[in-house]
C-alpha cells in the first residue's frame, strides 16, 4: 500500500513523502555508506525581502533615533559556529536517518528518481521510524535525492541567531567616562558638570550568512542604543547623552555657555556631598532581530551601567598665595 | 479619544435602547472601532482612567507601565485604523481622530508629524488601507516580551505589528495584505505624568514576529 503525500519543508521546497511498508523495510537494512562530498540538490528560496514594508504608516521605517546606520558583518566569527541543520522527521519522532538506495536499489523505487545527476551519485532516502499518519507506520520516506553524500540541510536562522547573538552580545560595552571635573576632582554646586564616553557605541546591524550546499541564510540583529546620565542626586532627572557623551572643552567659553549650547550628558548639580553623589550612565539597548527566511522579534539585553561618585562642594576652593 | 468614543457610544446605545430619554454624553456620531477585546480595552481604560488625576507609574517598575503601553497602542491601533480608511483627514488637525492621535504623543512630535504627512501624500495618490476582514483591523500593535526601563520617565518596548488590509487605489482594490507581520521596537515616554508614545519602529528586512508564530502567523 502506497501513499503519497505533499510535505514542506522549511526551505520550502516541496518533496514527496512516501509511506510503504514492505519496500522501506527492505531499505531501512541497508547500511549507509557517506562520504563527505558536497551533492547537488536544490537550494533554498531566498525570502523576497527588502527594505521597511509598513504600508500602514511608512513612518515606522524611518523614525528612530536609531535606525541602524551601520552594518557590521560577523559572518567569519559566525559561520563556524553553524552546521547545517538536521533533517527531522515530520512526526517529530527521533531515529529518522538517511538511507543508500542506489543506484542498485533507486529502480526499485515505486517512482522514478531519474538518472544520477553525476557520475558516482547514489540515492538517498530519509526513514523516519514509526511515522504516525493516521495508522501507525514502521517506517516513512520523507524526502530523497541523489548525491554522493546524504543530503544537507541549509542554515536555519535558529542555527545562526544564538551564535550571532553571542558574538554581539560581547560588543555590547558599558560605557567608558571621561568626568569633567575629573573623578576624584570636586564639582561646585549650580556650575554644570559633563560626562564624555571615550568608547562610543552607534546603532548597528550585525549580520551573519551561514550557507552549505543546500542553501544559505541570513540573520541581522538591530541593535538601537540609548544612553542616560543618572546624576545621583536627590530628584535628579536622567539626562540624554550622545554616543560620545560631551566632553568638556577646556579651550571653550565657561561650563555654563558650553551646556546651554548642547545639554547633552551635563548636570549642574543642586545640592553639596562631601561623600559624593552615585552616579551612572546607562545604555539601554533595544535588539530585534529578522532573517531573511521570514522570523525575527525582539532579544533582550541587559543594560550597560558604568557608575561614577561625584563630590560637590558648595563653592570653589580659592588658593591665596599670602607669601 | 476614539475608543473612549467607541466605548461611550455603545453604552450610550445600551442605555438609548433601555430608556430613550436617558441618552446623553459624546454626541460624536463618528466613532471608530477600537480592534481587539473590547471588554479588555474597557477595563483598561477604567484603569487609566482612575488613576487620570494622579502621575502615572514612573519606570522604576516597568510593569506597573505595561497596561498604560497598551493603552496607547491600542488607541494608536484604533486612530491609525481610521485615518488609513480615509487618510485625506490626516491634513485637517482639527479632525477628531487626527486629534486622538495627535493626543498619543507629545507637542511637535517627529514620528507623528511625519505619520500624518505620509497619510496625506496617500491621500493625494488616492490611496486608502480598508481592513481584509470583519474580524481584524487593519493594524494591530501588540507588546513583545517585557519594558525596558531606560529612566523613570522612558521606557523601550519590542512590539509586533500584525496588519491585514486591502488597498484601495481609486475606488479600485488593488491588492491584499493578509496577517502581514512587521516585528520592531517603540518607545513611551512620560510627560507631565501622563505616558506617551514617542515613536514605534519597524527595521528595514524585518518579518515575521515571534509570538504571531512566524512569518506565515498562526490565526
């Protein structure tokens, strides 16, 4: 008794998957015998993507403060990391494996594979062990194809996405302050106070394409970074800062002209500490992620502190030369 | 506010129906349809409402922020779906639902300005988005995974955009869009107390959300 059935698989090409009893029996005693050279099946469908496709409100595709203006590509620190991903059976069941059916044995096939596309090439099917399709089954076909070795199966994004997410993860530094007045230094009441960050960090897409002979993926992660001053005193409200934060420039006019021109990452602080305020300047991240076989979504990533203590004194200290 | 709108004047028509005298309230006879739950989107707004008077949570604890995030998606679902219906609105800022968006975000907001301005240029191509089906509007945003505190008065959010429309070009349906699923981020901010939309955003090559269950999205 034969059935066929029409299955996807995730590259989305169709194959015919088979169930017959008596002839897959004969072929799950066969052994295996693979050797490790590339065989010519078909590739993987790109996913037609590109660009932002929000119809709704196109808005979306150009706000933010952060939209990626960078690309890193992490392929090479990636792809290493990516084997190609396992053929399951549809059921779900373990034990599937891919079994040498020819040349000898392809004519037995209740259809016609064709002729090898190379000289050498065997036929392959993958058995999957008690395939459940509405009657219990030894033994189900899902999938076959000629080649000198088993078939692979391309990338997934789900076999790209952790290692590139590692290696991302890893670029994602806590900020490194430059404290004017400098850390130790004490800052005087009403007179603003300004934090650089010597490592800037920029809105970045990190890519990776990991690809085998059946096919090849891409997955990018967005990574939007959002950095805050937290000053550490009482009712102190965050304040926004650039990538690079803002440097006091000691050639410039005074503190006060400097942080009315650009109030990015300055706090003039209200009150005295002889201990010092515990400050911080946090980046928020915000991550999302998509590939181009269609998943993606958001990651989390904790937030990058690097706190600082400001002392602050009432007034400056006024040295007098009485010699 | 629109589905403070929707909400009003189908209470106004239970009460109409039980006592004609007894009607009163929005007199607006162009609500919209607020998408999703509408029992949910109620208690939500019973929630926001309550505490209208007093400062909204700060993001010290984020997820006392989530239902205020909802809201708004929400309202944003509910003005967006009816600005895109008819997006020659969009230019008149006097138009109530113009008005309920506009009242999602702060004075002189970049994201909403330019929503409104890419809504008016479809509008001048003859452009309008109708839903693809009675059940579902034509854009839904839901929260993905957990705020994100960046300070007390700003939060960060993944979110999912699920969008079914059919385009109308002309009078003419040109085409269908069936659970299109754009994954991205936003970002709430809180103003005077009161949390904001600043901006939601859709990377570029991004499809396909997780909780919808992949590109193709499970129903």
């Amino acid at each position: 008794m034969t059935t066929g059935m029409r299955v996807g698989t995730r590259t989305g090409t169709m194959l015919t998957a088979r169930t017959k009893v008596t002839r897959a029996a004969v072929l799950a005693g066969l052994l295996l015998g693979a050797a490790a050279v590339p065989v010519s099946f078909p590739a993987a469908p790109a996913a037609a993507q590109a660009g932002c496709d929000n119809e709704v409100n196109p808005q979306t595709c150009h706000a933010g403060a952060g939209t990626p203006g960078r690309t890193v590509d992490l392929s090479a620190e990636v792809g290493p990391h990516v084997s190609g991903g396992e053929k399951e059976c549809i059921s779900g069941n373990p034990g599937g494996h891919w079994v040498d059916v020819g040349p000898p044995f392809a004519s037995a096939l209740d259809f016609d594979p064709g002729p090898p596309p190379e000289p050498g090439a065997h036929y392959w099917v993958f058995l999957c062990p008690n395939h459940i399709n509405g009657i219990l089954n030894p033994v189900n076909w899902e999938g076959g194809g000629w080649g000198i070795a088993p078939p692979e199966e391309p990338p997934a994004p789900e076999d790209v996405l952790p290692p590139l997410w590692d290696e991302v993860q890893a670029r994602l530094h806590a900020p490194e302050l430059a404290l004017d007045p400098p850390a130790g230094e004490h800052a005087v009441v009403k007179v603003p106070t300004f934090v650089g960050i010597l490592n800037p960090q920029v809105a970045t897409r990190y890519t990776a394409t990991a690809a085998n002979s059946a096919g090849s993926v891409t997955v990018w992660i967005d990574v939007i970074p959002t950095t805050t001053l937290h000053p550490g005193e009482p009712d102190a409200d965050g304040v926004r800062c650039d990538e690079d934060g803002h440097a006091f420039d000691d050639d410039g006019p005074k503190p006060e002209v400097q942080a009315e021109a650009d109030s990015s990452c300055t706090h003039a602080y209200d009150h005295v500490s002889e201990a010092g305020w515990e400050g911080d300047v946090t980046i928020t991240w915000a991550v999302t992620w998509g590939s181009d076989m269609g998943p993606g979504g958001a990651l989390d990533a904790a937030p990058s502190v690097q706190p600082f203590t400001r002392i602050v004194d009432e007034y400056s200290a006024v040295v007098t030369d009485f010699d | 506010m629109t589905i403070r709108r929707a909400v009003t004047i189908g209470m106004v028509l239970l009460l109409a129906s039980l006592c004609m005298s007894c009607a009163s309230g929005d007199d607006d006879g162009s609500g919209g349809t607020a998408d999703g739950d509408e029992t949910e989107t109620e208690a939500v707004e019973d929630a926001t409402t309550t505490t209208a008077a007093r400062d909204e949570p700060s993001a010290a604890a984020p997820d006392e922020v989530t239902p205020y995030v909802q809201d708004l998606l929400a309202r944003y679902d509910a003005a967006v779906n009816e600005i895109v219906a008819d997006p020659s609105i969009a230019a008149d800022g006097t138009n109530p639902t113009v008005e309920d968006f506009l009242d999602l975000f702060a004075s002189g907001n970049e994201f909403a300005a330019g929503s409104l301005e890419g809504w008016t240029a479809q509008a001048e191509q003859g452009v309008a988005l109708q839903p693809a089906s009675d059940d579902r509007g034509v854009n839904t945003t839901t929260l993905e995974g957990p705020l994100r505190r960046v300070d007390d008065d700003t939060v960060l959010f993944g979110q999912c955009t699920v969008q079914s429309y059919v385009v109308v070009s002309d009078g003419e349906e040109t085409r269908r869009e069936d659970r299109k699923l754009l994954p991205g981020t936003g970002q709430a901010v809180r103003i005077d107390g009161r949390w904001l939309l600043q901006e939601i955003v859709t990377p570029a090559d991004a499809q396909g959300c997780i909780s919808q269950g992949g590109v193709g999205g499970g129903s």
